[in-house]
C-alpha cells in the first residue's frame, strides 16, 4: 500500500495497463507534453508516439477515430480533456460508440476508454465546469464511472481498459491532487459494484465522485450529534447498483441523495424514483435530493459557490430525514 | 488499359448485383411490404464497383445512409442483407439495425451510418490502426456530396494528412444532398479542390464509368499502401431515385432525371465492352440472370426467417460477463 494522488493513481494504471497489453494506446490533445495538469505525464517517453499519440483540436477525430481503432482489434484510451468539450464529440459517443455493437447485431466489441476531468474548479465559468454525468448514464451501450478517490481511480481505470465495452470515465477536477493509499500490485476494481465508505444505522447518503468527501466529512459532524450515517458510493453509474442502496435504506429507513449535477432529472432523481418504488415502505422519512440548481455555472466565485454541493447541505439534508426539530 | 474479360465480367457482376438488389426493393416498397427507410443507390453503382476492385478482403470501408452499393461491392452477402432489411434474426443486424446499419465486419465493411458525415472519423481511426500496427491495410471512407459540408470532413482530413494515414476518402457527388443542389450547398464547383487544404491530391473522375472510377482509385489505393498518405477522390454521379422512400422530388424535374439517366453506368459499360468485342452478350446475359435469381432467392429466404426473439433485444448491447444480468 502506497500514498498516491489520483492523478498519479491513473497515470500508474495506465502505465500498467500498457505494459500488460500492447493493443492499448491513448489517443488525445497535448498527451506528448503530458496532458493538460500532468494527466499522461511520463508516458509517451516510455510509450512511444504510437501508443500515446498526439492529435490537433479535433474532438470528433478523437471519439471517432477510437471506433475505428477499436473495430481494429485496438483498444484506444481517449483523452477528452474537459467534460465540456465531450459535447463537440456528442455524435461519435452517442450515436457511434454507444450503438456500434448493438446496430451491427453484435458483430464488432468497442473496448473503448473515454477519459474527461469535470466539475466546478476555480471560477471556471459555464462551459468549462459543467457536471454532465447524467446526460451519459441515460445512454443505453456506454458505462459511466466516477470514482472518488486513487484506489478506486486506479482500479476501476484497470477494469475498464480490460472491458470490451465502451467506458466513459469521468474524473472530477477537485480530486486530481487529492491523495489516498493505493493498493500495490495488479489491482483491478469490477465496475458496477457500489462501496460503502462508512457504515451506518440512522440514515443512507448516496454519492459518488468529490461528494463522497463532502458526505464523509458531514457523516463525522453528524456522529457528534449521535446520528449515524451510512455512506454508499455509487462509483459506477451505469451500470448503477441500485441493489446496493435498497439494502442500506431497508436497514436505515432515511435517505439523502448528493450530486454535483444539476439536479432536475438527474443520478440522484433516478435514485429517489427507485427508492420510491422499491423500498416505500421501508422509508421513515421523505427522501432528500440534492443538487445543482437549474443554471449554468457562473463565473463569479461569489455565485459559484452559492450552487456548490457543499458538507453543510449533506449535513442538513440528513438532519432533516431525522425530524424537523433537529435543523 | 487492356482488361481482362474475367475482370471486366467481375465488375459487371458487381453493379448488376446493386442494381438488381435496389430494384427488387423499389418492387417490395410498392406492394408495401417494406418498413423504415432506405435510401436506394441506383445510378452510382460504379462508384462502389470500381473503387471496392482494388481492395483487398482485409481493407476497410466505411459506408453512408445510402450504403447498400458499398456493401455488395465489398464482398457482403446479399441474403443477409435482404433478412436485414425484413427484420429477420438472420439478418447481418439481426434485425436490430437495418437499412442504414448493415455491416460486415468479417469482409471489412465497418458499417452504413445514419448519421451523415458519420464514416469519416472511423475511417481514419481504421486507418491510424494500420498506421500503428504497421499493418498494410487501407481504408476507404464512401461519402456524399451533402457531406462534404459537415465539420467532421475537416477533423477528419486534417488529421488523417497530418499523420500520412493510408486512407482514400470518396466522395460520391450525385448533386443532391436530400433535396438541395449541391450548387445550392457548396461554395466551389469541385469538391476533390478541398484536397488542397489539406495538401493531399484531390481527383475528380467520371463517376459513372467503372472503369475511370477503377484506376482513380487504384492510383490513390496504392499510393496509400505504400505510406504515401490518404487522399480525395471524387465521382460525379446522378442518383436515379429519390433521396429515400416517399421523395417527391419537387426540387426537381421529370426532365432532368431522364435526360441524365441517359447516362446510365450500366447500360454505357455494357455497350462498351460489347462494341469492342470484350464481353459476349451472353455472359452479361447469364451475369444478369444469376444476379436476378440471386435476389429472388434472397426474398423468399428472408420472407421465411424468423423475426427476432424479445430476450435479443438486450442480448448485443454490451459484452457481458460470464452469468451478468441485462446492464442498468
């Protein structure tokens, strides 16, 4: 077990995942200079320009260009850099990518890895912060995963370089420096499998990605006041182990669900609309969603922060599953 | 050039094939017993006949909305393409695709796509796989006319140049994109001119004679073969028909189509080799006759397979693990 940072979490698995199968390369903008913020640092001076290739601007060739590669026999890792920029190439990975096999009547397997970083990060404003997660994970052929921390970065990375399906990994901006142990050796995280960070009897928090900090730090509050909250990650978004948080609310009765995103149709909706049918019963209390307002993300730091999921809103959120009396 | 008559025969067998296929679709729609939309490529059967001669099975192409042609052309078996089209499990798709997704991954054709514009990326991206392998193959990316004005073009070209990927891009100008002239579209008059930026050889060629269609493009394949980079090469052609079913062709006249379906590829190749004495009328007669029966036989088989079981509908949308449910 080692300390690692997320971004170095990656970088380990993908160095790994490399030098374990030479049909693996990464396809994307800057990756000779190491990726914006260091994200391929090192790589294509160990690799090689013909597995960590360098293109223009040109996001569509980025997405595209992998579904040729991959009806290859390769199985292209592509940097998408800011999930903002994952909209020019909407086509390639809605309409390629994610329907390739199932139109062709499974004649072709796209081990295809896309990779984009997103979320609110120092006043970026509205087309660099967006958190878009919701809008993939309502596409039928694509996964959607995004861990919360370097293990589970590094893990799942692993496992989706070896799926033969097309993965979209996301990666939030505000865990790229953030550190965690590592697990040595050859260590792979199934997608699709929720955690449970802290166990818990009162209430059930589901989160995932950068909000699995802010839960863990409103859960240590919460426990001063002798509540005890049960944290799921969801990690993987599609699939998306709703089995995993029907247990935990059959055993606690309450529920809050955090996500960054805008929350009008979002995971956290999804999550509540499946509590609602399968587990009414259990529930002591309404279920509480958070999420972003319906807005785009402003550029003020002032306003940035006033739609930013923050430890407090968790915190509230599961005092009030608990009774009104205790906000 | 001197041509073989086994070859020339071989290019004949080709277009007869297309022709045939797009005419018994044009016969079922009529009796109304098709569904969904296709888009028939009557007209612009030398293009994907010429151009697919000089491809080896291990290349690649990738095909448009209107991709039949490019799918018989490239080896494809015309059954399987017909219970696709009747939404029949032994159909390439197995009924999940259609018309405009019919592929064949084992004789390299990548797939017909929906989305116009769509084939470029993959194309390249087929061609950056040899390019990494160091594998011979070349890929060859079929568009459109309409096409051609899509940001993908760019993306696409620029990098495909950039890196030297041996690649042919074919663009197969019919003058229509949907219903608006490409006069109407675009803002030069020859679409192979947009090679220049990108400084890769742009040719422009009869779209309508095999035969000139054939060397074109085997001058470009080759030249791909051998790593000296991709190209553009561009086939004028007139499409016959409408743009799909239903087309009222408003935009235009009676006039015009019968006057340029003069220009037949068929009927002028047919002419040609039968004037110079090349190919017997009675082989162009058994190569029409196979083609007919072929086609008929296609139908009845079609007609008699099963329609897909419900438990298929989520059976190829992933991979699955050993003893993984249906992915949420």
């Amino acid at each position: 077990m080692k300390e690692l940072t997320y971004r170095q979490a990656v970088i380990e698995a993908l160095s790994e995942e490399m030098e374990r199968d030479p049909r693996v390369f990464c396809l994307g903008e800057d990756l000779a200079d190491g990726g914006i913020s260091g994200r391929y640092e090192g790589l294509a001076s160990r690799f090689g320009p013909k597995r960590i290739i360098d293109t223009p601007i040109s996001e569509t060739f980025i997405a595209g260009g992998a579904v040729g590669a991959a009806a290859r026999g390769l199985r292209p890792v592509c940097e998408l850099r800011i999930a903002d920029f994952m909209l020019v190439a909407m086509d390639e990975i809605v309409n390629q990518i994610a329907k390739l096999r199932f139109m062709s009547g499974g004649q072709c397997r796209l081990p295809i890895v896309i990779r984009s970083v997103y979320g609110i990060w120092g006043s970026m404003a509205a087309q660099h912060s967006q958190s878009l997660e919701a809008l993939f994970f309502q596409i039928p052929g694509l996964k959607v995963i995004d861990p919360s921390n370097p293990a589970d970065a590094k893990g799942m990375l692993k496992a989706a370089i070896r799926d033969d399906n097309p993965v979209l990994m996301l990666e939030r901006k505000a865990l790229s420096e953030k550190k965690g142990p590592v697990p040595d050796g050859d260590f792979v995280v199934p997608i699709g499998r929720a955690s449970i960070p802290m166990e818990g009897e009162d209430v059930t928090i589901v989160s995932y990605s950068f909000g699995i900090s802010l839960a863990l730090e409103a859960a240590g509050r919460l426990a001063h006041r002798k509540i005890s909250a049960e944290i799921i990650d969801l990690r993987s978004l599609t699939p998306l182990d709703y089995g995993a948080v029907r247990q935990s609310v059959k055993k606690t009765g309450r529920l809050v669900v955090a996500s960054e995103g805008v929350r009008k149709g979002g995971v956290g909706a999804e999550i509540a609309a499946d509590i609602a049918e399968q587990a009414f019963r259990h529930l002591k209390a309404p279920i509480v969603r958070l999420g972003a307002p319906f807005v785009p993300v402003p550029f003020s730091p002032k306003l940035e922060k006033l739609i930013c999921l923050s430890a407090d809103d968790i915190e509230k959120a599961a005092l009030k599953t608990m009774g009104p009396d205790l906000i | 050039m001197a041509y073989s008559n086994e070859f020339l025969l071989s290019l004949y067998t080709k277009m007869i094939r297309i022709r045939k296929f797009e005419e018994t679709i044009l016969e079922l729609e009529k009796s109304g017993q098709f569904f969904g939309l296709y888009h028939l490529y009557i007209g612009e059967e030398a293009v994907a006949a010429g151009v697919c001669a000089n491809l080896r099975n291990d290349d690649f192409i990738t095909s448009t909305h209107r991709g039949h042609g490019h799918c018989i052309a490239k080896g494809a078996d015309v059954k399987k393409m017909m219970a696709e089209l009747f939404a029949r499990q032994t159909g390439y798709c197995k009924g999940l695709g259609g018309s405009m997704h019919i592929a064949d991954f084992s004789v390299g054709m990548l797939g017909a796509n929906g989305i116009v514009g769509g084939g470029y990326n993959i194309a390249a991206g087929s061609a950056l796989a040899s390019w990494i392998t160091g594998g011979k193959q070349v890929s060859v990316c079929f568009f459109g006319d309409g096409a051609s004005n899509r940001g993908t073009f760019h993306e696409a070209l620029n990098m495909a140049a950039l890196y030297k990927l041996p690649l042919v891009y074919v663009c197969e100008n019919n003058e229509y994109a949907a219903s608006t002239a490409t006069a109407k579209s675009t803002c030069i008059t020859r679409i192979s001119e947009r090679a220049k930026a990108y400084g890769i050889p742009g040719m422009t060629v009869d779209g309508n004679n095999v035969l000139e269609v054939y060397e074109a493009a085997g001058y470009l394949v080759d030249r791909a073969r051998r790593g000296e980079g991709p190209a553009l090469l561009e086939c004028l052609t007139y499409r016959h028909f409408g743009h799909v079913r239903g087309d009222a062709q408003r935009y235009r006249d009676q006039q015009e189509v019968e006057e340029r379906k003069k220009n037949d590829p068929l009927v002028s190749f047919r002419t040609m080799v039968l004037e110079n004495n090349l190919v017997s009328e009675e082989q162009l007669a058994n190569e029409e006759k196979e083609a007919a029966d072929e086609i008929i036989n296609a139908v009845s088989e079609a007609r008699l397979a099963p329609e897909p079981e419900d438990c298929q509908l989520f059976e190829n949308l992933y991979v699955y693990e050993e003893g993984e449910g249906a992915v949420q």
